[in-house]
C-alpha cells in the first residue's frame, strides 16, 4: 500500500520515456482529390504486405462521410496469387482530413496519418504515430529517384527506422 501513491508518478515516467512527438500531418486534403488509386512505392510493412508485389490501394468516398479501401497486390511475386482486402477508412479530423483511422476488423481501428501530400496529390506517405507502418504511395507505379530520396528524407525527419522500409516491386504493362 505504500507504493500505490507513487503509482502515478511510474506510469507518467514510463509514458515520457516511450512515446515520441506526434507526427506532423499535412494542413488540409481535399478528400475527393485524394479518392482514388495509390501505388504502394514503398512501406514499413503489416504482416500482409511483407511478400506484396504490384501493391494498390484505391479509395473512394461513400455518401456517408466514410472511405471504401481496396487494397490489392500479388503475393510473392509479379505472377504470385493476387489478395485484395477492403477495410474501411474514418476521417477523425475534420479540420484538415489528414487524420484517419483505418478498420479492417470490426470494431478494431488503426491510426492512418497523411504526413506528406504534393500539392498535386501525385504522391503521399502515410504515418502511424509509432512509427511501426509507414507508406510512401504515388499516382504512379515509379517516381524518379531523387523524390523517393526527399520522401526517404522526410520519414527519417519524423523518426522513421529506414532500414525496415520495403520498396515494393511494381511493374506494369506501358499502357497502364
């Protein structure tokens, strides 16, 4: 009984010498602007993408306020069985829509941060204030070299562990 007063105090400390600063997020998206198909560029990856090949998730806006997610890629390689899964998008924050939170299992949510989006919204990179996934993803299938390095650079800014990014492999017919 005399710890339970210094309860606190051990679970504020714990907390400061665990947590990292909250990710910064993008000031506004335009989510009708944002609907659409993503390429996976690269990624700190969930145990379902660790062998994705051909990686897209698509968004699009439903009439009630949330986002149908498709993702879809071939596992194992460009031939490897093709997987799709569906979960569903909430936008938390309404001021600026770069908050979300992602649910592929009811009633289960994931953190979903737009940490990065050009001002063309031709390429983006998704967050998690763990800093455990991340997602670089473009309108494209590639992007020049020195864009991934900028976007590379961003992540690390924001106390990304590099050395567990993937670029997943992507490769398209030309009429794609």
């Amino acid at each position: 009984m005399k710890f339970l007063p210094f309860l606190p105090c051990l679970l504020l400390l714990n907390g400061c010498a665990t947590s990292l600063r909250p990710l910064r997020t993008v000031e506004k998206v335009d989510l009708e602007r944002f609907m659409g198909p993503w390429y996976v560029i690269a990624c700190i990856p969930t145990f379902i993408e660790t062998e994705a090949f051909n990686a897209i998730e698509e968004y699009r806006l439903d009439a009630d306020g949330t986002i149908a997610t498709t993702f879809t890629f071939n596992k194992g390689g460009f031939d490897g069985p093709p997987k799709r899964y569906t979960p569903r998008g909430f936008v938390v924050d309404r001021v600026n829509n770069a908050t979300w939170a992602m649910q592929f299992v009811w009633p289960l949510k994931s953190e979903f941060l737009i940490t990065h989006l050009d001002l063309d919204y031709t390429r983006t990179v998704i967050g998690r204030n763990k800093r455990d996934y991340a997602w670089i993803m473009a309108r494209t299938p590639q992007i020049p070299e020195a864009d991934y390095q900028s976007l590379l650079q961003d992540l690390k800014a924001q106390g990304y562990d590099l050395s567990k990014l993937r670029k997943v492999p992507q490769r398209w017919p030309e009429s794609r």
